[in-house]
C-alpha cells in the first residue's frame, strides 16, 4: 500500500511540472513602471465657466443677508482659473439687533450691512476626484482654494444709511460637482475681509476690519472651449 | 476726548484667526453702539390735565374779566367740545394752514381742567368760615371740568368769575339792558359787566346764604403761593401722594382726610399743565428768602411720576435775553407795569419755573406805547395767552430727554426715520426749524416745523461720552 501511495504521488508531481513549463514569463512589476491615471471625464482648461450663486451671509453678530451672484471664470489649466464675481445682498436686522435696540436696552450697533461686491480672483483647484454616494453613484468633482481683490459697498443699518465703498481681500474654498454636459454645482464658503471706513465714528475711531462670510451654493456651466 | 473701545486687540486676533484658517465662520466684526431715545414715542399723549391757579386779589379784577371773556379762545384752540373725534386723517392735508392745523390736532386733545386760587391757606382771616372753602388750600373752585361735557366754556367762567376772582361791584361797568337769563348768560359785547355777573351767578351756592359774586370775602389771601397751591391741589388728586405734600414747610395738606379728595382729576401717565396766572410773585412756604429759582418746587412735582408744565401769564419783568445753542439767558430783569407790587426775586421764581418745564411766561399787562411803563399799562390780551396754551399742549412734548450725556457732535435724529437737521439760529436770535440739544436738561429740543407730529416716530442715536453705552446682554 505504501509503495502504490508513492507511485501516485510521484506521477502527480511529474505531471505539475509539465504544465507550468506552458506560462510566459513576463518579468517583474517594479514600481517606476505603475502609472495610474485617473480618467477625467470633465476637462476644464481653457473653457470659460457661466454661473450664479444664491447664499446667506449667517455669521454677523447684527445682521443677516441673503445674497445673490454672477460669476464668470476662465480656466486657463485644469488647476488655474480667474474668476470676476459679481455679487449683492439685503442685510437685514437679526434678532439681537431688534432685542437691543427696543425699550429694555436702547442700543443700537452701528452695524454696516453688506449690499454689493465685486471681486476679481485667482482658483487654485489640486483635487480632481471620484466620489462613490452610498455605493450608487459616482460623482466627479474637484475642490478649489481662491484668493483676490476687490471692492465692497455698504450701508448703515441705522438710519442715516451711510455708505462705505472697502477694499475687500477676499478668501475662499469650494467644490464642483460635474453633472455632465458642462453643468456644474458649485458649493463654497467666501470670507470677504473689508477695511472699512465708517463716517459717523470718524472723530474717534474711522478704520474698521470687518469680515464677510457667505455660504453659497450655485449652479455654472462650461462652455464647449477649444 | 471718547475713549476707544477696546476692540483693536480682539480684531486683530480674530483676523489672524481668520486669515490663518483660510476661512472663518466666526464673526468678528466689531461696531461701535449708539444710544437709541424716543423709541417708543411714549412722550406723546392727547391727554391733558390743566390746573388753572388764579390771584384772587383784589388788584386781578381787570385780568379776571378779560380771561372770562377770552376763555374760549382756549376751548377753541383745543377744538370745541361737540367737536372732539379724532381728525388724524386730516393733518397731513393740513399743514400748510396754520389755523386749521392747530384746529386739527387741537381736536385730539383730551382735556381736564380744574381751577383753584393762590390763597394755599385757609382760617378765620381768608374766605367766608374757618375751614378749607373751595379754592383754598388746593381744592377746586368747581367741579373738574371735562372735554365733551357740555357748556364747558360756561362752565369754566362760571366757576372762574362766580368763585374764584375777586370783584368790586362799583368798578365793573354796567348794563341794563343786558337781557340774559338763568341759563342762558351770554357774554356782553363790552365784558364782564355787573349784570352779566349777576346772571352768571345766580345757581351758585356759597358758604353763606347771603354772599354773592361781590363778596369781599371771596377775595383771596394776600399772600400768593402759586406753587404750593398746585403742589397742594395734586396732592389731592392723588390715590397715593407723595411724603412731600404733608412733610414740608406750611403744609395744609392732611395726610388721612385730604389725600384723592379730588378724585375725577388726574389720570395715570397724564402730562399735567400749571396755569398760573398772576400780577404777583410767588410767596410759597417752601421757598427760602434767597431763593429765585422754583427747584425745590419742580423736585416736588417731579415726585409724582408724570410730565409737568408751567405756563405763567404774570408781572412783566424786563429782562435782556440772549440766544444761543445752549439756550436763552435773562440778564438785567426789571419789573415793569408792577400794579401789584410783585417781588423781582418772587416773580423770578416763576419764570423759572416756566422755563424749566419748557412752559412759557407771558406778561399780564403791557405798557401802553409811548407812556410810562411803571404807571400806565394795558392789560395784555388774554386771547394771546390762551392760544399760547393752547399751542402748549398741542406741542406738548417738543423736548426729548437721553438716558445719558451724549457726545454731542454723534447726535442725530429722525421722524419717521427722515433725518432733522440740526437747529441754527437766525438773524433775530431765533432758533430756525430743526434740532438742539440743551445740555441743561439733556435732552434734545425740536424748533419750528421740526416738531414731531403726533404718532410720527422719534428716534434719537448719540454716542454716550462714556464710551461704552451700558452692559449688553450678548
């Protein structure tokens, strides 16, 4: 029984042998020789982009405004765009503002709401990425950083209404997301930093830095470029 | 100099915040506060209560009788009695013409009107008996007079002419013909005569049966204590008065029996109006020999929570006055047309309190032109005075108090959120149609067509000198 337990052995071992002898060798898979390239479906570089935002500016300590925009960029890389954006707003007395300036307090900030604003600004977009939603769906998108310049218009809340036109450093990051066909939604958060000159306070303090932050969600489309 | 909030460190530092993360969503934005007055319009009212104190000295005859035949003047300023719906529809339409303007708003007045005299004392030497008669120590001549009632205007002379002036039968012109009846007295072309009183006081019960409209005993005490008889007669119309009507000097004012004895009288929250009219200083217990201001009266008045003016048709005092942005100076004040014998310091004291409560002080007789003024005077027109009263309660509150000492030059105000320009003072020393603020008072004073409507929204932003206008609940 033992020696039948060998033969069998033996005759399998010799038969393995003859079928690897049938492989192609194809070498080893150093890393310098890996690429991956990801597949980019929606292209920006030398398209221009249409669109307009709709927002809210929710952060101040007094006002709150909905604010509305145009913007056009040009993408002149796939990672570099300048954009002029066009944007204004209502700003309106929150809570805390009406609270103090009734009968209990009678106090008023002299609070500056946010109208009109017009900054010119560079993109810088390093991510271009997949996301998988829930295992159902694949959603192309990039992520942006901004920075530029620009000017900001504002007026009292106060009655008088004063107004003040700021120098305006404005900051910024944000997403795309690709739908298809060049349309695309944007969503992003601006901090706009003002150096405000306000008149009524000018005899004791007139300089003021004041930040804007809006959240903005909106809707742009690339044109068919080159 | 305004001290700078401290907000440079805490801006600096949330910007670096910000600029560090690239984004923030905390709000850094730092603003200076202002102080908001007015905001309520609270100080607005159609309410009115009116307390006329009359001298009934002998020597007020002849201003008695013209202030009887002027009364509706006043009444008619302040619309007429049947006339008192509301016209706010109207005003706007309206201001181009004065008359009708005044007219107007006029009929929103609520008025109650109460005469009582400057005799603040009583006893067996003043009036007809021992005790408090009407008309002394604070008490009305009359029943409180009401707008709406009917016949308020015979009623007003009835109770200024039957109880509370001071006649002699012998100088009032007569005539015989005059033909009014019970009822039914009108005022004769030529004023007060004898016979118009006789008709007038026909119904009305005095202490004594056999007293009449010419009884010298209806002739007031020769003392007058103007504000203490108003002090007096609001005591009285008070549920809860004040300490200050029983515990000071020369009181007649009993705690138990006197307090709300004149109950139909004040309303809550009710601007209250001192008419004072006069040809003599004032002699009241609370002042001391040196005293020419009314302070200690005015901090009387002010103990019982509502806005009081002073209107004081009295001596003439001739003064140099000066206008300027911090308001009127008097400076060498003379007494003139001084028929009776006014002190220049007692009468001083009325002035200011005219002054004071943003009243007014009109002259109670005016030299006759080109004659001497200390011998031969006319008594002014009542009809003037009257419609100046009536203008004051219409422009009631023309002065705004702030909570705080503002830096004046962050003073800004608007009605109806429409900005005032500030006051300036014209060629004649007057102040043109805007705003200025009187330190005195600290508050600020609207002129001219400046002054706010009624239900026009006043609002009043100033920075305090203090910096900071008070701990926030943020």
């Amino acid at each position: 029984m033992r020696r039948i337990t060998a033969t069998l052995l033996a005759t399998l071992l010799s038969a393995s042998t003859a079928m690897a002898q049938e492989t192609i060798d194809l070498g080893t898979l150093k890393d310098k020789d890996i690429k991956v390239v990801q597949k980019l479906l929606y292209p920006k570089a030398g398209r221009v982009e249409f669109g307009g935002v709709l927002g809210w500016m929710p952060f101040d300590a007094y006002t709150t405004t909905p604010v509305a925009g145009l913007t056009v960029a040009m993408h002149t890389r796939e990672s570099i765009a300048y954009e002029l954006g066009l944007m204004g707003g209502y700003a309106m007395k929150n809570s805390k503002m009406t609270t103090l300036e009734g009968p209990a307090y009678g106090v008023a900030p002299d609070a500056y709401g946010y109208t009109a604003s017009a900054i010119a600004d560079v993109q810088w977009s390093p991510i271009y990425a997949k996301l998988n939603w829930l295992g159902r769906s694949v959603h192309h998108h990039d992520v942006f950083l901004t920075g530029g310049m620009g000017v900001t218009y504002e007026r009292a809340v106060l009655p008088d209404h004063d107004t003040a036109f700021s120098p305006t450093l404005g900051l910024g990051a944000g997403a795309r997301i690709f739908l298809g066909g060049g349309k695309i939604i944007r969503i992003q958060l601006r901090d706009d930093i003002l150096r405000e000159h306000r008149e009524k306070t000018a005899e004791t303090k007139a300089w003021f830095i004041k930040q804007n932050v809006s959240l903005l969600i909106g809707f742009s489309k690339l044109n068919r470029g080159h | 100099m305004i001290p700078r909030p401290e907000n440079t460190l805490r801006t600096s530092a949330c910007l670096a915040l910000g600029v560090a993360s690239g984004l923030t969503a905390i709000s850094c934005n730092h603003y200076e506060f202002f102080r908001v007055a007015g905001y309520e319009q609270v100080s607005f009212t159609n309410k009115a209560e009116i307390i006329f104190v009359i001298d009934s000295s002998p020597s007020m005859m002849d201003e008695a009788a013209d202030l009887v035949a002027n009364f509706d003047v006043f009444i008619q300023t302040l619309a007429s009695a049947e006339g008192a719906q509301p016209a706010t529809e109207t005003l706007s339409d309206a201001v181009g013409n004065y008359l009708i303007y005044t007219s107007e708003r006029g009929r929103l007045m609520d008025y109650r009107i109460g005469i009582t005299t400057t005799s603040a004392d009583y006893g067996p030497n003043i009036g007809f008996e021992n005790g408090v008669e009407p008309g002394e120590a604070g008490t009305l001549v009359g029943n409180v007079l009401v707008k709406g009632e009917k016949d308020i205007i015979h009623q007003f002379r009835r109770d200024l002419a039957c109880r509370a002036a001071c006649w002699d039968g012998d100088l009032l012109p007569s005539d015989p013909t005059y033909t009014g009846s019970t009822g039914n007295c009108p005022l004769p072309d030529i004023g007060v005569t004898s016979e118009y009183l006789d008709c007038l006081c026909t119904d009305v019960e005095y202490p004594v049966e056999t007293a009449t409209w010419d009884s010298a005993d209806l002739c007031g005490s020769g003392h007058e204590k103007h504000l203490e008889a108003a002090l007096l007669t609001m005591c009285r119309a008070t549920e809860e008065p004040p300490e200050i009507c029983w515990q000071h000097t020369g009181s007649n004012f009993d705690q138990e029996d006197d307090r709300h004895s004149i109950p139909e009288f004040f309303r809550e929250n009710t601007p209250l109006v001192i008419v004072v009219v006069t040809d003599e200083g004032d002699g009241s217990p609370m002042f001391s020999t040196k005293d020419d201001t009314a302070e200690v009266y005015l901090d009387a008045f002010a103990q019982f929570d509502r806005d009081v003016t002073v209107a004081v048709i009295g001596p003439p005092l001739d003064c140099e006055e000066t206008t300027s942005d911090q308001g009127n100076t008097f400076d060498d004040c003379q007494l003139t047309c001084n028929t009776g014998n006014a002190s220049k310091l007692q009468t001083e004291r009325l002035i200011d309190a005219a002054v004071e409560t943003n009243g007014f002080y009109n002259f109670i007789a005016d030299p006759r032109e080109g004659a001497d003024p200390d011998e031969d005077c006319d008594v002014s027109s009542f009809a003037d005075h009257l419609q100046d009263l009536g203008k004051l309660l219409i422009n009631l509150q023309t002065a705004f108090q702030l909570q705080t000492i503002p830096d004046q030059s962050t003073i800004q105000v608007y009605v109806d959120d429409e900005p005032v320009d500030k006051s300036q003072v014209d060629d004649d020393g007057a102040f043109e149609a805007g705003w200025t603020y009187d330190p005195g008072k600290n508050a600020v004073v609207f002129w001219g067509s400046a002054i706010p409507d009624f239900n026009q929204n006043v609002r009043i932003f100033y920075r305090p000198l203090e910096g900071k206008p008070r701990d926030l609940p943020f």
